[in-house]
C-alpha cells in the first residue's frame, strides 16, 4: 500500500472510519488526542488541548514498536508517523531507536518507559481496545527537530520547543497532565 493511499484527518470528505476499521484496512491506525473533541484539523467542536498528541495503534501486529507525538500539528503528526511507518515496512530503516533522515523531516526516535502508559492507559486508549490485553507494547516516542535542527534533548534547544516536547523517557508522568486525575499523583 502506498503512502497516499492512507488518509490524513484532513484528507477525509466521506464520515470518519472507527479505528478498527482503519486497522482493518491499513493494519494501524493514527490516533490524535487532544486536537478537539473529533480530532479534526480546524474543529471547532471543543477547545484543543495545550498538551496534544498521536499514538499508534497496529504497528505491534505488523511486527513494530508503537509511535507516540507529541505536540505537533495534527497533519505534521499523521504524515512523519505514516512516512516513518512505511520506510519501516520497506526495510529502509531498522526497528531501533536513533536519529533518521525522512524524505520530508529529520526524526530522532527514543524509548518510552512503560510508566508512560501504566500511569494512564487512556493514553492508548485505542491499543487496549484493538488488543484487549493487559501486555504492554514497546512504544517508541518520534522527535523533531526545530527550526535550527535541534531536537528537544539537545543542548541548543529553546527552552519553550522542550516544553512541547518533552522526552517521555526523562519524564514518563509529565505529559499530558490531565486535570483532576489522581493517577498522577502515584510514586513509582
């Protein structure tokens, strides 16, 4: 299956497929997450959230890690997973963590501890529906880079491109901090 062939959220004119009907068809889904209420770009359905992300959903099936990002735009999300994803199907890059050369942007990908997901797992809301389990994928976190060619766990990197990145590794229960849940609170 080629690239295009995989519909961005803006890309979409007929009603939106479930997310198993996208795994269905594709073998895995982007979920976006805090976008607005349907995740569409330019939804005015809901405020967006200050902290959103994307997550996959499938790629553990097709023998990959699952990918997570956070704070992009919503197409920038979508496209650096699918493009990643497909170079990954074709062998041109390994299922290791590092930094990557995508036809469209450079990646930096990182390890996300399982305290990510264990502290919240509406985080992967949609990976615990597709598998219904209890294991944990391996998850890997994809970075980009700013404007100068930083990544956010570089040294000259601005302190507010940090912010909207920061690097779940470090800090597994930083992000998203959603209001009112006590789960944050845990001590690991």
């Amino acid at each position: 299956m080629a690239l295009e062939d995989i519909p961005t959220p803006s890309s979409q004119t007929a009603p939106p497929l479930s997310s198993e009907e996208i795994i269905d068809r594709y073998g895995f889904v982007v979920q976006h997450v805090g976008y607005g209420r349907c995740s569409v770009p330019g939804c005015r359905c809901t405020t967006p959230s200050a902290k959103p992300w994307s997550y996959t959903a499938g790629l553990t099936s097709l023998g990959q890690p699952e990918l997570v990002m956070l704070g992009p735009f919503i197409d920038m999300a979508h496209h650096l997973v699918n493009v990643l994803v497909e170079a990954r199907r074709e062998g041109e890059f390994g299922l290791g963590v590092g930094d990557f050369d995508l036809c469209c942007s450079d990646v930096r990908i990182v390890e996300v501890p399982n305290r990510w997901v264990l502290a919240d797992r509406s985080r992967m809301a949609s990976w615990f529906r597709h598998y219904g389990t209890r294991d944990l994928p391996v998850i890997q976190q994809v970075l980009w880079p700013d404007r100068f060619g930083n990544f956010p766990n570089d040294p000259g990197s601005q302190p507010g491109f940090r912010k909207r990145q920061p690097l779940l590794r470090d800090h597994p229960l930083s992000y998203p901090r959603l209001e009112g849940r006590s789960s944050y609170r845990r001590r690991w």
